[in-house]
C-alpha cells in the first residue's frame, strides 16, 4: 500500500478511481435486477461517488442460490484447508496491494481521516484474512473415550450458506471480520453491506474473485436493511447470519430467524461502555489520554466506545483537566489530511442532527466542559466537536443511550461498589475499562463488570487472537479469536461400531 502524503495527492487519487457501485453476484459484476440505485454522497464534502446497487428480493434469491449451488458442488468446501489457506493468503496479497483505494473508499463514504484507514482499518483488515487463513490447517478433531469396539469423531462442519450484515463505521475491517473466518471454515457467503458504505466490500469482492475465490463463493448486495437485510434474515436457503449494528436491529433479525428457518445467529448489538478511573491509577494523565481516544477515537462511532467516565471523587477535578486537554487532540480537520489524527466527519448530517440533538440535551440538563459546536468544513455541516458532559442526573438518557458520536459523560464516584453499580447499570455489556495500581482491585473489580472484554490500565483492548463480542443486549456470537468459528460451523458426530 502507498500511503500518500499530502491532501492533495489523496484528492487527486479520488478523482481518479473508477467506483463501481454494482453487485457482485455469482463472480460477475451486475446492476439490480429492477436497475434501482442509491446515491453514495461524502460526507467529508458532499460530494456524489457513485450510484448503488439497491438489491431487490430477486436479486438476494440470485446472490443465495448462487452460494448455495458454490457450496453443494465443493469447489470451494470441498477443497482441502491448505488450499483455502493459499487463497486467503493470496486474497491479503491483493488487498494489501489496493490498500490505498481501500482506505480511501472508507474515508470518502463515511468520513474517517484517511491516517486512521491507512495505518488501522486495511492493516487490520490485511492481517484477520491472514491469521484465519493460518489458522484453519491447524484445527484438530476430537476422538472422546466411547466404549470398546467403537470409535466417534467429532469433527467441525462449514454451516453452508452464510449471510453476513456490516455496519458502516468500519466498512472493511468489519465484513473482513464476518468473511475471513467464514470463508476459511469453507461456507459461501452472502455480504450485505451498510447502504452508507458499499464500495470497499464491492471492491473486496472483485479482488477475492482475482485470488482464486470462485465465484458463488463471496457474493455482495448491497441494499436497504428492509429489503436486503430483511431478505437475507428471512431466507430459507441461508443457514446461518452474521451482523454487526444496533441492537434494535438485532432483535429484528432474531424474529425474522423465528419467522423463517431458526437460521443459527451471531449480533454484536451496541454498548454503552464505562470506564473506571480510581484514585491509585498510576498516570492519570494518561488515563486522560486514553479516555478521550476511548471516547472520541473514529468520532466515537464505535460500538465499544467507553462514552461513559466514572471517576473517583478524590482525582476527579485533576482528571478533568487533563480530559478537557486531550479532548482537543480530536478536533474535527480534514479527513484527507494524512497529517490529522483526530475527528472527521459523521457518517452523514442526518447523524449529526442526532448527536447535535444529544449534545443540547445534556447541556440543558447539564454542564458542557468543552466541544458541543457543530462545524462546517470542506461545505459538509457533519463535523461535531468533542464533547464532554458533567453534572447529568443519575437518570439522564445520556446515561444509558448510544449516541454514536464524539460524546462522552463523566459521574464522580466516592465507593467501588457504587463505581460498579454504575457502570453495570446499562441494558448493554460489550465493553469496561478500569483504572487502578491495585492487582487485587483489577480482578476484583474485573470480575464484577458485566462486558465481554476488560481493559485494565488501557481501553478497548483487541486482538486477532481473543474473542469479541457482549452480554445482555450487546448481542452473543464472538468476533476475532479461533472462538469466532463457532458462528460458522457446527459439531458433527460420526460414530463408528467396528466390533
């Protein structure tokens, strides 16, 4: 990947690229069936990129049975797992050489500086295809104890068609979080990406077909989630789904999966994550530091983002200060600007009405320590400040609400008891973060916190090789981690009587 670097030469390289916004359907790229479109519109300048696809019901019969045909046949789970393993390697190649179209493709549909999809999302997205694909020729079955003159394997079985539904605040890392462990397993897949940024998953598609991928294997349809989404969730022929958003949509894709085939789910739903700060915590400036990248790191459009502050009252005012400091290293700038690292754009300006409409509640209910201004740059209004609210009541909205934007809330805190009543008071449990010099308060309080992952002494902590994914309603199924083809495969037993 080149990694340009001036403004300039990534503006000029997004007038150049050529942006197909049709499907990708049995290996070759197709309009929808009723020739339907949607506009992709920047946000970064509200500029158009490109007609969409919007994939009729006809269109996600045509992409199922092409993956289901792909998957009967064997030419891709019929192949053995070092040839898979070959193919995904190579598919990382191609993907690591385009990284610069990726990463732009991400940055134009929903607005991330360009120096956080070159240097995080493609990296990242390069590496979860390379470490599934040296994973699968590693697996080992199981042979338990049975009774003499038997014998049982249990083996892991590809599930067969999977639909995969992404959201658009990391277009590419995401499906590539749903795909690589899917393919690897040797399922075909269905993708239906965010309306809000089709474009790199369409591009994905077209370079795994280059690697050897054939087609029927990795089809795309882009859409609407009523009509798209919705078709896949309610398909007979698809055995399993996938997805990645909010929780209200997860709760629909669960009863479209009662209405049709119980069709095995996988939802990381959203969080409204805490994040601890006691008063031993060793660096509380860098725990500042760390609290505003938590909150405010990809304009705090994460699912996992630790929006919620808990301080303890005894460093609260020195913590503050130090919070309303490195707030502003993610003053929103030019997302092709390869020198700037803090915020871009929201996704749209119908999301930043909604921010912009969180904001004027907290502040009048509360105290806006620093940001809340809306800003126009490049002729775009979808540029919102870092925010931070003090002063809410214990049952303000803000509390418990997923804003999905560069908002934080911060509650002081005396006891560690009321730091985790706190912090468990949510309908969510995807994320904690705690910050403490104590070993024994980091697995006390560890333990307590209701989240699939806890960070101590750091935020949102991830890796390829631990799982990811929450309690309550953020959702079940994991991502990441050799756990993550537990969504892709099931236990088959064979029992052999030879005696």
């Amino acid at each position: 990947m080149t990694k340009l670097s001036t403004g300039t030469s990534w503006r000029e390289l997004a007038g150049s690229l050529r942006l197909d916004g049709r499907a990708l359907i049995d290996g070759k790229r197709r309009d929808a069936e009723n020739g339907a479109t949607f506009p992709s519109i920047s946000p970064i300048d509200g500029r158009h990129l490109a007609d969409i696809a919007s994939c009729s019901a006809s269109d996600v019969d045509a992409a199922v049975d092409s993956a289901r045909t792909a998957f009967a046949d064997g030419r891709w789970s019929g192949l053995g797992a070092e040839s898979r393993k070959r193919i995904l390697l190579q598919l990382a190649e191609l993907m690591e050489a385009h990284g610069s179209e990726l990463a732009l493709l991400d940055s134009l549909e929903m607005g991330k500086p360009i120096a956080q999809s070159t240097t995080v999302d493609v990296p990242g997205s390069v590496e979860t295809f390379r470490w599934y694909a040296e994973l699968v020729d590693k697996l080992s079955d199981e042979i338990p104890s049975t009774p003499p003159g038997s014998t049982a394997l249990v083996t892991r079985a590809p599930l067969g068609v999977i639909a995969a539904i992404t959201p658009w605040n990391y277009p590419l890392e995401i499906a590539c979080w749903k795909l690589a462990p899917a393919l690897a397993a040797g399922n075909s897949v269905v993708l239906k990406p965010a309306g809000q940024s089709s474009l790199s998953a369409l591009l994905l598609g077209e370079l795994a077909i280059e690697a050897g991928v054939p087609a029927g294997v990795l089809n795309v349809v882009p859409g609407t989630g009523r009509i798209a989404g919705e078709g896949l969730a309610r398909h007979l022929g698809v055995d399993a789904l996938a997805f990645t958003g909010s929780t209200a949509v997860a709760k629909r894709l669960l009863e479209c999966s009662g209405q049709s085939n119980m069709k095995q789910l996988g939802l990381e739903a959203g969080g409204k994550s805490a994040n601890l700060v006691f008063d031993d915590a060793e660096d509380l400036d860098a725990a500042a530091a760390k609290a505003a990248f938590g909150a405010f790191y990809n304009q705090g459009e994460v699912c996992s983002a630790n929006s919620r502050i808990l301080v303890q009252r005894g460093v609260a005012e020195q913590f503050l200060e130090a919070l309303v400091k490195h707030s502003a290293d993610y003053l929103p700038g030019d997302p092709l600007d390869p020198e700037h690292n803090g915020c871009g754009a929201l996704v749209n300006s119908e999301h930043a009405d909604q921010v912009q409409q969180a904001i004027d509640a907290g502040r009048a209910a509360g105290t806006v320590l620093t940001g809340g201004r809306r800003l126009a740059l490049n002729g775009s209004d979808a540029y919102i400040e870092p925010t931070v609210i003090t002063g809410l009541p214990a049952d303000h909205p803000l509390h418990r609400t997923e804003i999905f934007g560069p908002v934080a809330t911060v509650t002081v805190f005396d006891t560690e008891d009321e730091a985790v009543s706190l912090a468990n008071d949510t309908d969510y449990g995807l994320a904690a973060s705690l910050w403490t010099a104590s070993l024994s308060r980091a697995h006390r309080v560890s333990s307590r916190l209701v989240a699939g992952t806890v960070s101590v002494n750091t935020v949102d902590a991830l890796s390829l090789a631990t799982p990811f994914g929450g309690f309550k309603q953020s959702g079940f199924g994991r991502d990441l981690s050799v756990h993550a083809l537990e969504n892709y495969t099931g236990l088959k037993t064979t029992w052999i009587q030879h005696g």
